[in-house]
C-alpha cells in the first residue's frame, strides 16, 4: 500500500563523476513509502547513478560535484556515510558474484554479512538471516557455500543479504541483466513478492515488460535529465517518446500504438498481458 | 600455467574431511612456526630430513601428499643439484676430505662439510615450504579469516588477505576467457619466447581493467552493507580448541622438551656431527 508519506526527497540534484559530467541533472523528486518506483533509460542515462545516490554511494564513494540534496528517511545522504545508510537503504547489483562478501562459507553466514559489519548480537543476525533465505525461496541452502549456487540463486541470496538488514527501502539495480531466463523468473518472483508485502522498491530495469507489471511509478532517464515521470500506465503509454531515446516500451503497447498510428484504430494502450489480452479481446468482438 | 601453479594459486582446499583438516588453525599455524624454527636451529641433515618426512607423513593424512611434494621438489631437487657440487667444493668451511673427483684432468676435492651443508639448506627450506602447504591447504578459507581474527589484526587487513584469496581464482577464471578471446582474434600463442613476452600487453591490459572493475564493484557492494561502519564487527565463527588440538599441542610441547635436552647436551648436530661454527648455520 502505497503511503503519502515520502521516504526520499530529492532537491534539485544534480551530480558529476570526475571524469564524465553531468551524470544525473536536476532530479526533483518523491518516493513514497510502499511505493513500487521503476527507473528506465537508454545506456548511460543515470540510472545506475540515480541507485547509487540513495545510499551516499553518489557522492562519497565515488567523488566528484553534487549540487542540491538527497534525503532518505529524513536523513541528508551527504552528511551520513554509507554504511550508516545501510540500514535504510540496501542496494543489490547486477553482477551477483561480486556482491558475495567472500568472507562467508555458507549461504546463511552470507546473508547475516551485514548484520555482523553493523555489530548485530549473533542469535539476531541467524534468525533474520533465516527469516531472509526463507523469503527469496532459499530455505534449505543455509549450509551450502555461496559459490556453489546458480546464477539465480546468487541474485535471490544477495537479495536476501539485503533483506536481512531490514532496509526501508530496497534498491535493485538492474538485478536480472545478466541472469538467464530461469534466473529471470526466479528474480522477479522474488521481487513480485517483496513488492506485494507493501515495502518501498526502487528498481532501474531494462526488462520494461517485466516491470509495467509491478511498478506504481516510472522515471525515465535521458542523458541525467528526468524525461517523463507518472505512473506506469502513463508512461510506458508514451511510446514516440521512449523510442525517440532508445527505450522499447512493451511489446502489446507498441501493437496498440501501431494499430493507431498505421491503421487509425483507436483504443486504450495496454502495458500488460492481461491488459491487452481483455482490450485486443473486446476490439476483435468488436464491442 | 602449470597445473601445479595453477592448484597453489587457486589454493583450493582438498574438498575432504580429514583429522588434518579437522584440527584448529591455531594449532597448524603454531605447527608452521615451530618447525620451521626447529629445522633453523639444528643444522643436521639426517634430522632436518625426519622434520621434512614428519611433515609430508602429515600432508599424506591430510590428502594433500602429491601437491606438496611436487611442489617442495621443484624447489629442493634444483638446488641440492647445483649447490651440493659447488658447496662441496668450495664451501669456505670444508675440512674433511671425503673424495677426489677426477675433471677435465683437474683434481677437484669433495669435502664432507660442503656436501652437508648442501643438503640441509634446501631440506629447511623444504620443511617450511611444506609446512606452510599444509597449514594453508587444509585450513579453510573462513577459518583461516576466524584466526586473523583472533589474532585481533586490523579489519582492512583481514579484508585484504580475504580478498586476496578470493580474488586470484576468478582472476585465473579473466585470464582464461581473455586468452580464448584474443587467441580468437588471432594472437598466436605457439611462438618464440620473445614474441609471447610481447603478447603480454593484450592479456595484461583487458585483465587488469576487468580486475579493477570487479574489486570497485565488490568494494561498493561491502560499503553497501556496512564494511566500514566504526562498531565492533560480531563474527560468526569461533574457534575453540577440542580434544584433538590438545593432543597435537601436547606432542608439540613434548618434542619441544625433547629437542632443547638434544640440543643442551649433543648440540646443534647430534646425528651427524657437523664441527663447523653454528653461525655457519
């Protein structure tokens, strides 16, 4: 359930890297409290940058000039280091090996990481770090080394990491890019799921279609700059738009778009399967 | 690379459960130094030779025989074939004539100090090399991280070590994929030495930037989770001593009283009775 209340505010953020400006150029921004907040963008529009200024990672890691202000949970992300924002905001990466701390023999161990850099007493961070496996499906791999799991499996474990320090927002930098099939529907079954229980997502994808399923908000990013920013229907709708910047919207709402646009048949854009399956449906009953 | 390098650089952990592997690392790491001290200590062929079959009867219990042994001979076998001929010749402490070489009609004398102290040089570096495989090859990774951590070493540096181990498989696993790569795109691998010197750049170069990308990924994934918070870090393995280790430390402390009352009473050489000066040693 999505709250008014905001969690992250950005003020007229704009951010630089040393060696490429620009990266992300005055974001004026809310993100509410349970809300599912999908970021799109061609490659390089700052998408991964815009993950990682929601814990600090953007400026303090990295460097370069910021302008503006980032607040996460009433807490400016300039004047608090990453690891204090670590419990507020967890971020899982693409590439799920280099996400292992390589410090851990088991699966448990690994997830409860964390939890130990933070000083957690040992009987907490075993229990959450139960509580965590459990929820991404990976009961039972507790003794196993996280070397030995698939690629799927990897990405649902460091979702889990995150899970297990109870951050009240989760950002998912393209989790499924370099994940096959499998590991995909894996991934998002996992991520549908956190999604349901109502906690706040940030999530920068490349896999729109996936994403039109479960988003309430869209950003999307063009060269740093905010192009369009609604809800999801809204914008996955704008398909000159995302085309003109290199973004395929889904591919039922391109058929929708193209049966306008060449064939001046009018109908409401579906973004979704089911969505299309009822508004193609009712077109070819003709009703 | 060699498979030998290759398995040292992996350092990969026999996947089996042995007494060896079952003992504390502590206990092993203690082993590692007392030895190696030992075998410092007493400048003596024969004994040195008992320290290096003690140690390889251990890495044989431990499944870790083959490995060691083929490791401590490429350092031993080259080194007694070129030191013992030259020592024996020309070792500034010879004394006892043990034989005449007839050379190119030269008369080259072999002498007994010389030859003994070709032998037991490499036999002590023996000793620690394979002590130290033993300590490294049948510790586990975590373990081996849990006694750092007993030894109350900086967090960044347990780090390091951790990450250094962790990091020289997947970077052999770069290597591979960049030598299948260019060997792809052409790089010829099966030429003189001075050419495949000059190839290095185009697997230097990839892997060193793929490597770079990966250690800054992983080290923003650790900062993610709290690396550097400034709390004090709860780890979850404990080490405590069990039955065996204070068996394998008893024999090791009761070796110990046997070696000073050998060393106070016959010296630094009580088998073979070697007369030069034990700061020849």
């Amino acid at each position: 359930m999505v709250s008014n209340e905001p969690i992250v505010v950005y003020e007229n953020f704009s951010y630089s890297y040393p060696t490429t400006p620009n990266a992300l150029v005055d974001i004026n921004l809310e993100i509410h409290r349970g809300e599912i907040f999908g970021v799109i963008g061609p490659n390089g529009a700052g998408k991964s940058t815009f993950c990682k200024s929601l814990n600090g990672l953007v400026p303090h890691f990295y460097g370069g000039t910021m302008k503006g202000r980032v607040l996460v949970d009433g807490m400016d992300t300039f004047e608090h280091t990453t690891a204090e924002l670590s419990t507020k905001v967890g971020l899982v990466f693409q590439e799920p090996e280099t996400q292992l701390s390589g410090l851990a023999l088991t699966v448990e161990d690994e997830v409860g990481f964390g939890l130990s850099m933070l000083g957690f007493p040992a009987k907490l961070i075993r229990q959450r770090a139960r509580e965590a496996l459990e929820k991404v499906g990976l009961k039972g791999f507790e003794r196993r080394s996280p070397f030995e799991l698939s690629g799927g499996e990897q990405q649902r474990l460091a979702i889990a990491t995150v899970l297990a320090m109870k951050p009240e927002i989760m950002v998912l930098d393209e989790p499924v890019a370099l994940l096959d099939p499998i590991g995909k529907y894996e991934v998002l079954s996992v991520i549908k799921e956190i999604a349901a229980e109502g906690s706040t997502i940030v999530i920068a994808e490349h896999e729109i279609e996936e994403l039109a399923y479960f988003a309430d908000r869209i950003l999307v990013l063009n060269e740093g700059r905010m192009v369009s920013l609604d809800n999801a229907k809204m914008v996955l709708s704008e398909v000159e738009k995302l085309k003109k910047i290199g973004v395929d919207p889904p591919s039922v709402t391109e058929l929708a778009y193209l049966l306008e646009h060449d064939l001046g048949i009018k109908l409401e854009y579906p973004i979704t399967l089911p969505e299309a399956l009822k508004i193609f449906g009712e077109l070819m009953e003709g009703r | 690379m060699s498979s030998l390098a290759t398995s040292i650089l992996r350092r990969s952990i026999a996947e089996v459960d042995t007494p060896m592997h079952r003992l504390d690392p502590r206990v092993k790491f203690l082993f590692f130094i007392w030895i190696s001290v030992w075998a410092y200590i007493f400048l003596d062929y024969t004994l040195t030779a008992i320290f290096l079959i003690t140690v390889l009867i251990l890495t044989f219990i431990g499944k870790i025989f083959k490995k060691t042994v083929k490791a401590v001979s490429i350092i031993v076998v080259p080194w007694m074939a070129v030191g013992i001929p030259i020592l024996s010749a020309l070792f500034p402490w010879n004394k006892t004539l043990i034989y005449n070489v007839q050379l190119f009609g030269y008369n080259i004398p072999l002498y007994y100090e010389g030859l003994a102290w070709g032998i037991v040089w490499p036999l002590r570096i023996g000793v620690c090399l394979a002590s130290a495989m033993f300590f490294l090859f049948t510790t586990e990774p975590v373990k081996l991280i849990a006694l750092l951590f007993n030894f109350r070493m900086p967090f960044r540096f347990i780090y390091a070590v951790a990450g250094a181990l962790q990091f020289t498989p997947i970077l052999l696993d770069d290597l591979q994929t960049i030598i299948q790569a260019q060997r792809s795109r052409g790089l010829r691998t099966d030429v003189s030495l001075l050419k495949r010197l000059a190839n290095y750049p185009v697997l230097i170069v990839p892997l060193t930037l793929s490597t770079l990308n990966k250690v800054q990924i992983r080290a923003i994934a650790l900062e993610s989770r709290g690396f550097s918070a400034p709390v004090t870090k709860t780890w979850p393995y404990d080490l405590s001593l069990k039955r065996r280790d204070y068996i394998f430390l008893a024999g090791i402390i009761a070796t110990t009283i046997i070696f000073i009352y050998i060393y106070l009473v016959y010296g630094f050489s009580p088998i073979n009775h070697l007369q030069f000066y034990i700061a020849a040693g």
